[in-house]
C-alpha cells in the first residue's frame, strides 16, 4: 500500500483521508447506528437517509403518507428518476453515477450457477 492513514483507535490503514476521517468520525462517542442492519453513522440524518434503502416503493409511499418529508423522501424520487448510463460489463446492473459503477465493479462477480 503507498500512502495510508492509520486509526489510533483500531489500527486500521486507509487509503485516502478522506477515508481515514470519514473512519474516524465512528470513533466519537455519538455514533448513530440502523436499527435494521446495524451500520453506523455519524450523523442521525445519514440513518433516516439510509433506512430508506431497507423499504420497497409500497413502503415509501406509506412514510410519506405518515408525514416523513423533507431532503429523505425527495433525495429518494430524485435519484429513481435519473437516467442509468453507467451500466455494470460483468452483470449488466446500471448506475447512475460512474462513481457508483466503480464502487460496484469492486464487489461485483457473475455469479455461474
């Protein structure tokens, strides 16, 4: 590995600061996790935001007819809506973003059965 940051707390190298800060930042004494999957946050709204992606569009309508608004449920529509250009070579999935598509490409194997 060339340049890497390393945790004080835990030992564990990372590759850009970037990353090293965003894993820092799960150090602190406040940490906010899912109560779904157990991931954790720094911030309480990156959980709302994430807990989206545990429901189906049934269940997001429902959230919004409950009266969850805000950046959560708009952040959601807006991304459904925007064009897919970036499509996976290995299984065909398309993102978004090319940031996405690399992200993917990482842990993404064909899987042969």
């Amino acid at each position: 590995m060339g340049s890497a940051y390393k945790c004080q707390f835990c030992d564990k190298l990372l590759t850009t600061y970037r990353k090293y800060f965003k894993h820092i930042m799960l150090h602190r004494d406040k940490v906010y996790n899912c109560d779904i999957c157990d991931r954790p946050f720094k911030e309480e709204y990156e959980v709302l935001r994430h807990k989206w992606s545990h429901m189906n569009d049934e269940e997001r309508e429902e959230a919004k007819r409950n009266g969850v608004k805000g950046f959560v449920a708009k952040a959601c529509t807006k991304v459904k809506n925007l064009p897919r250009n970036f499509p996976c070579p290995t299984c065909g999935k398309a993102f978004v973003s090319r940031y996405q598509l690399i992200s993917h490409e990482k842990g993404c194997f064909l899987r042969v059965t």
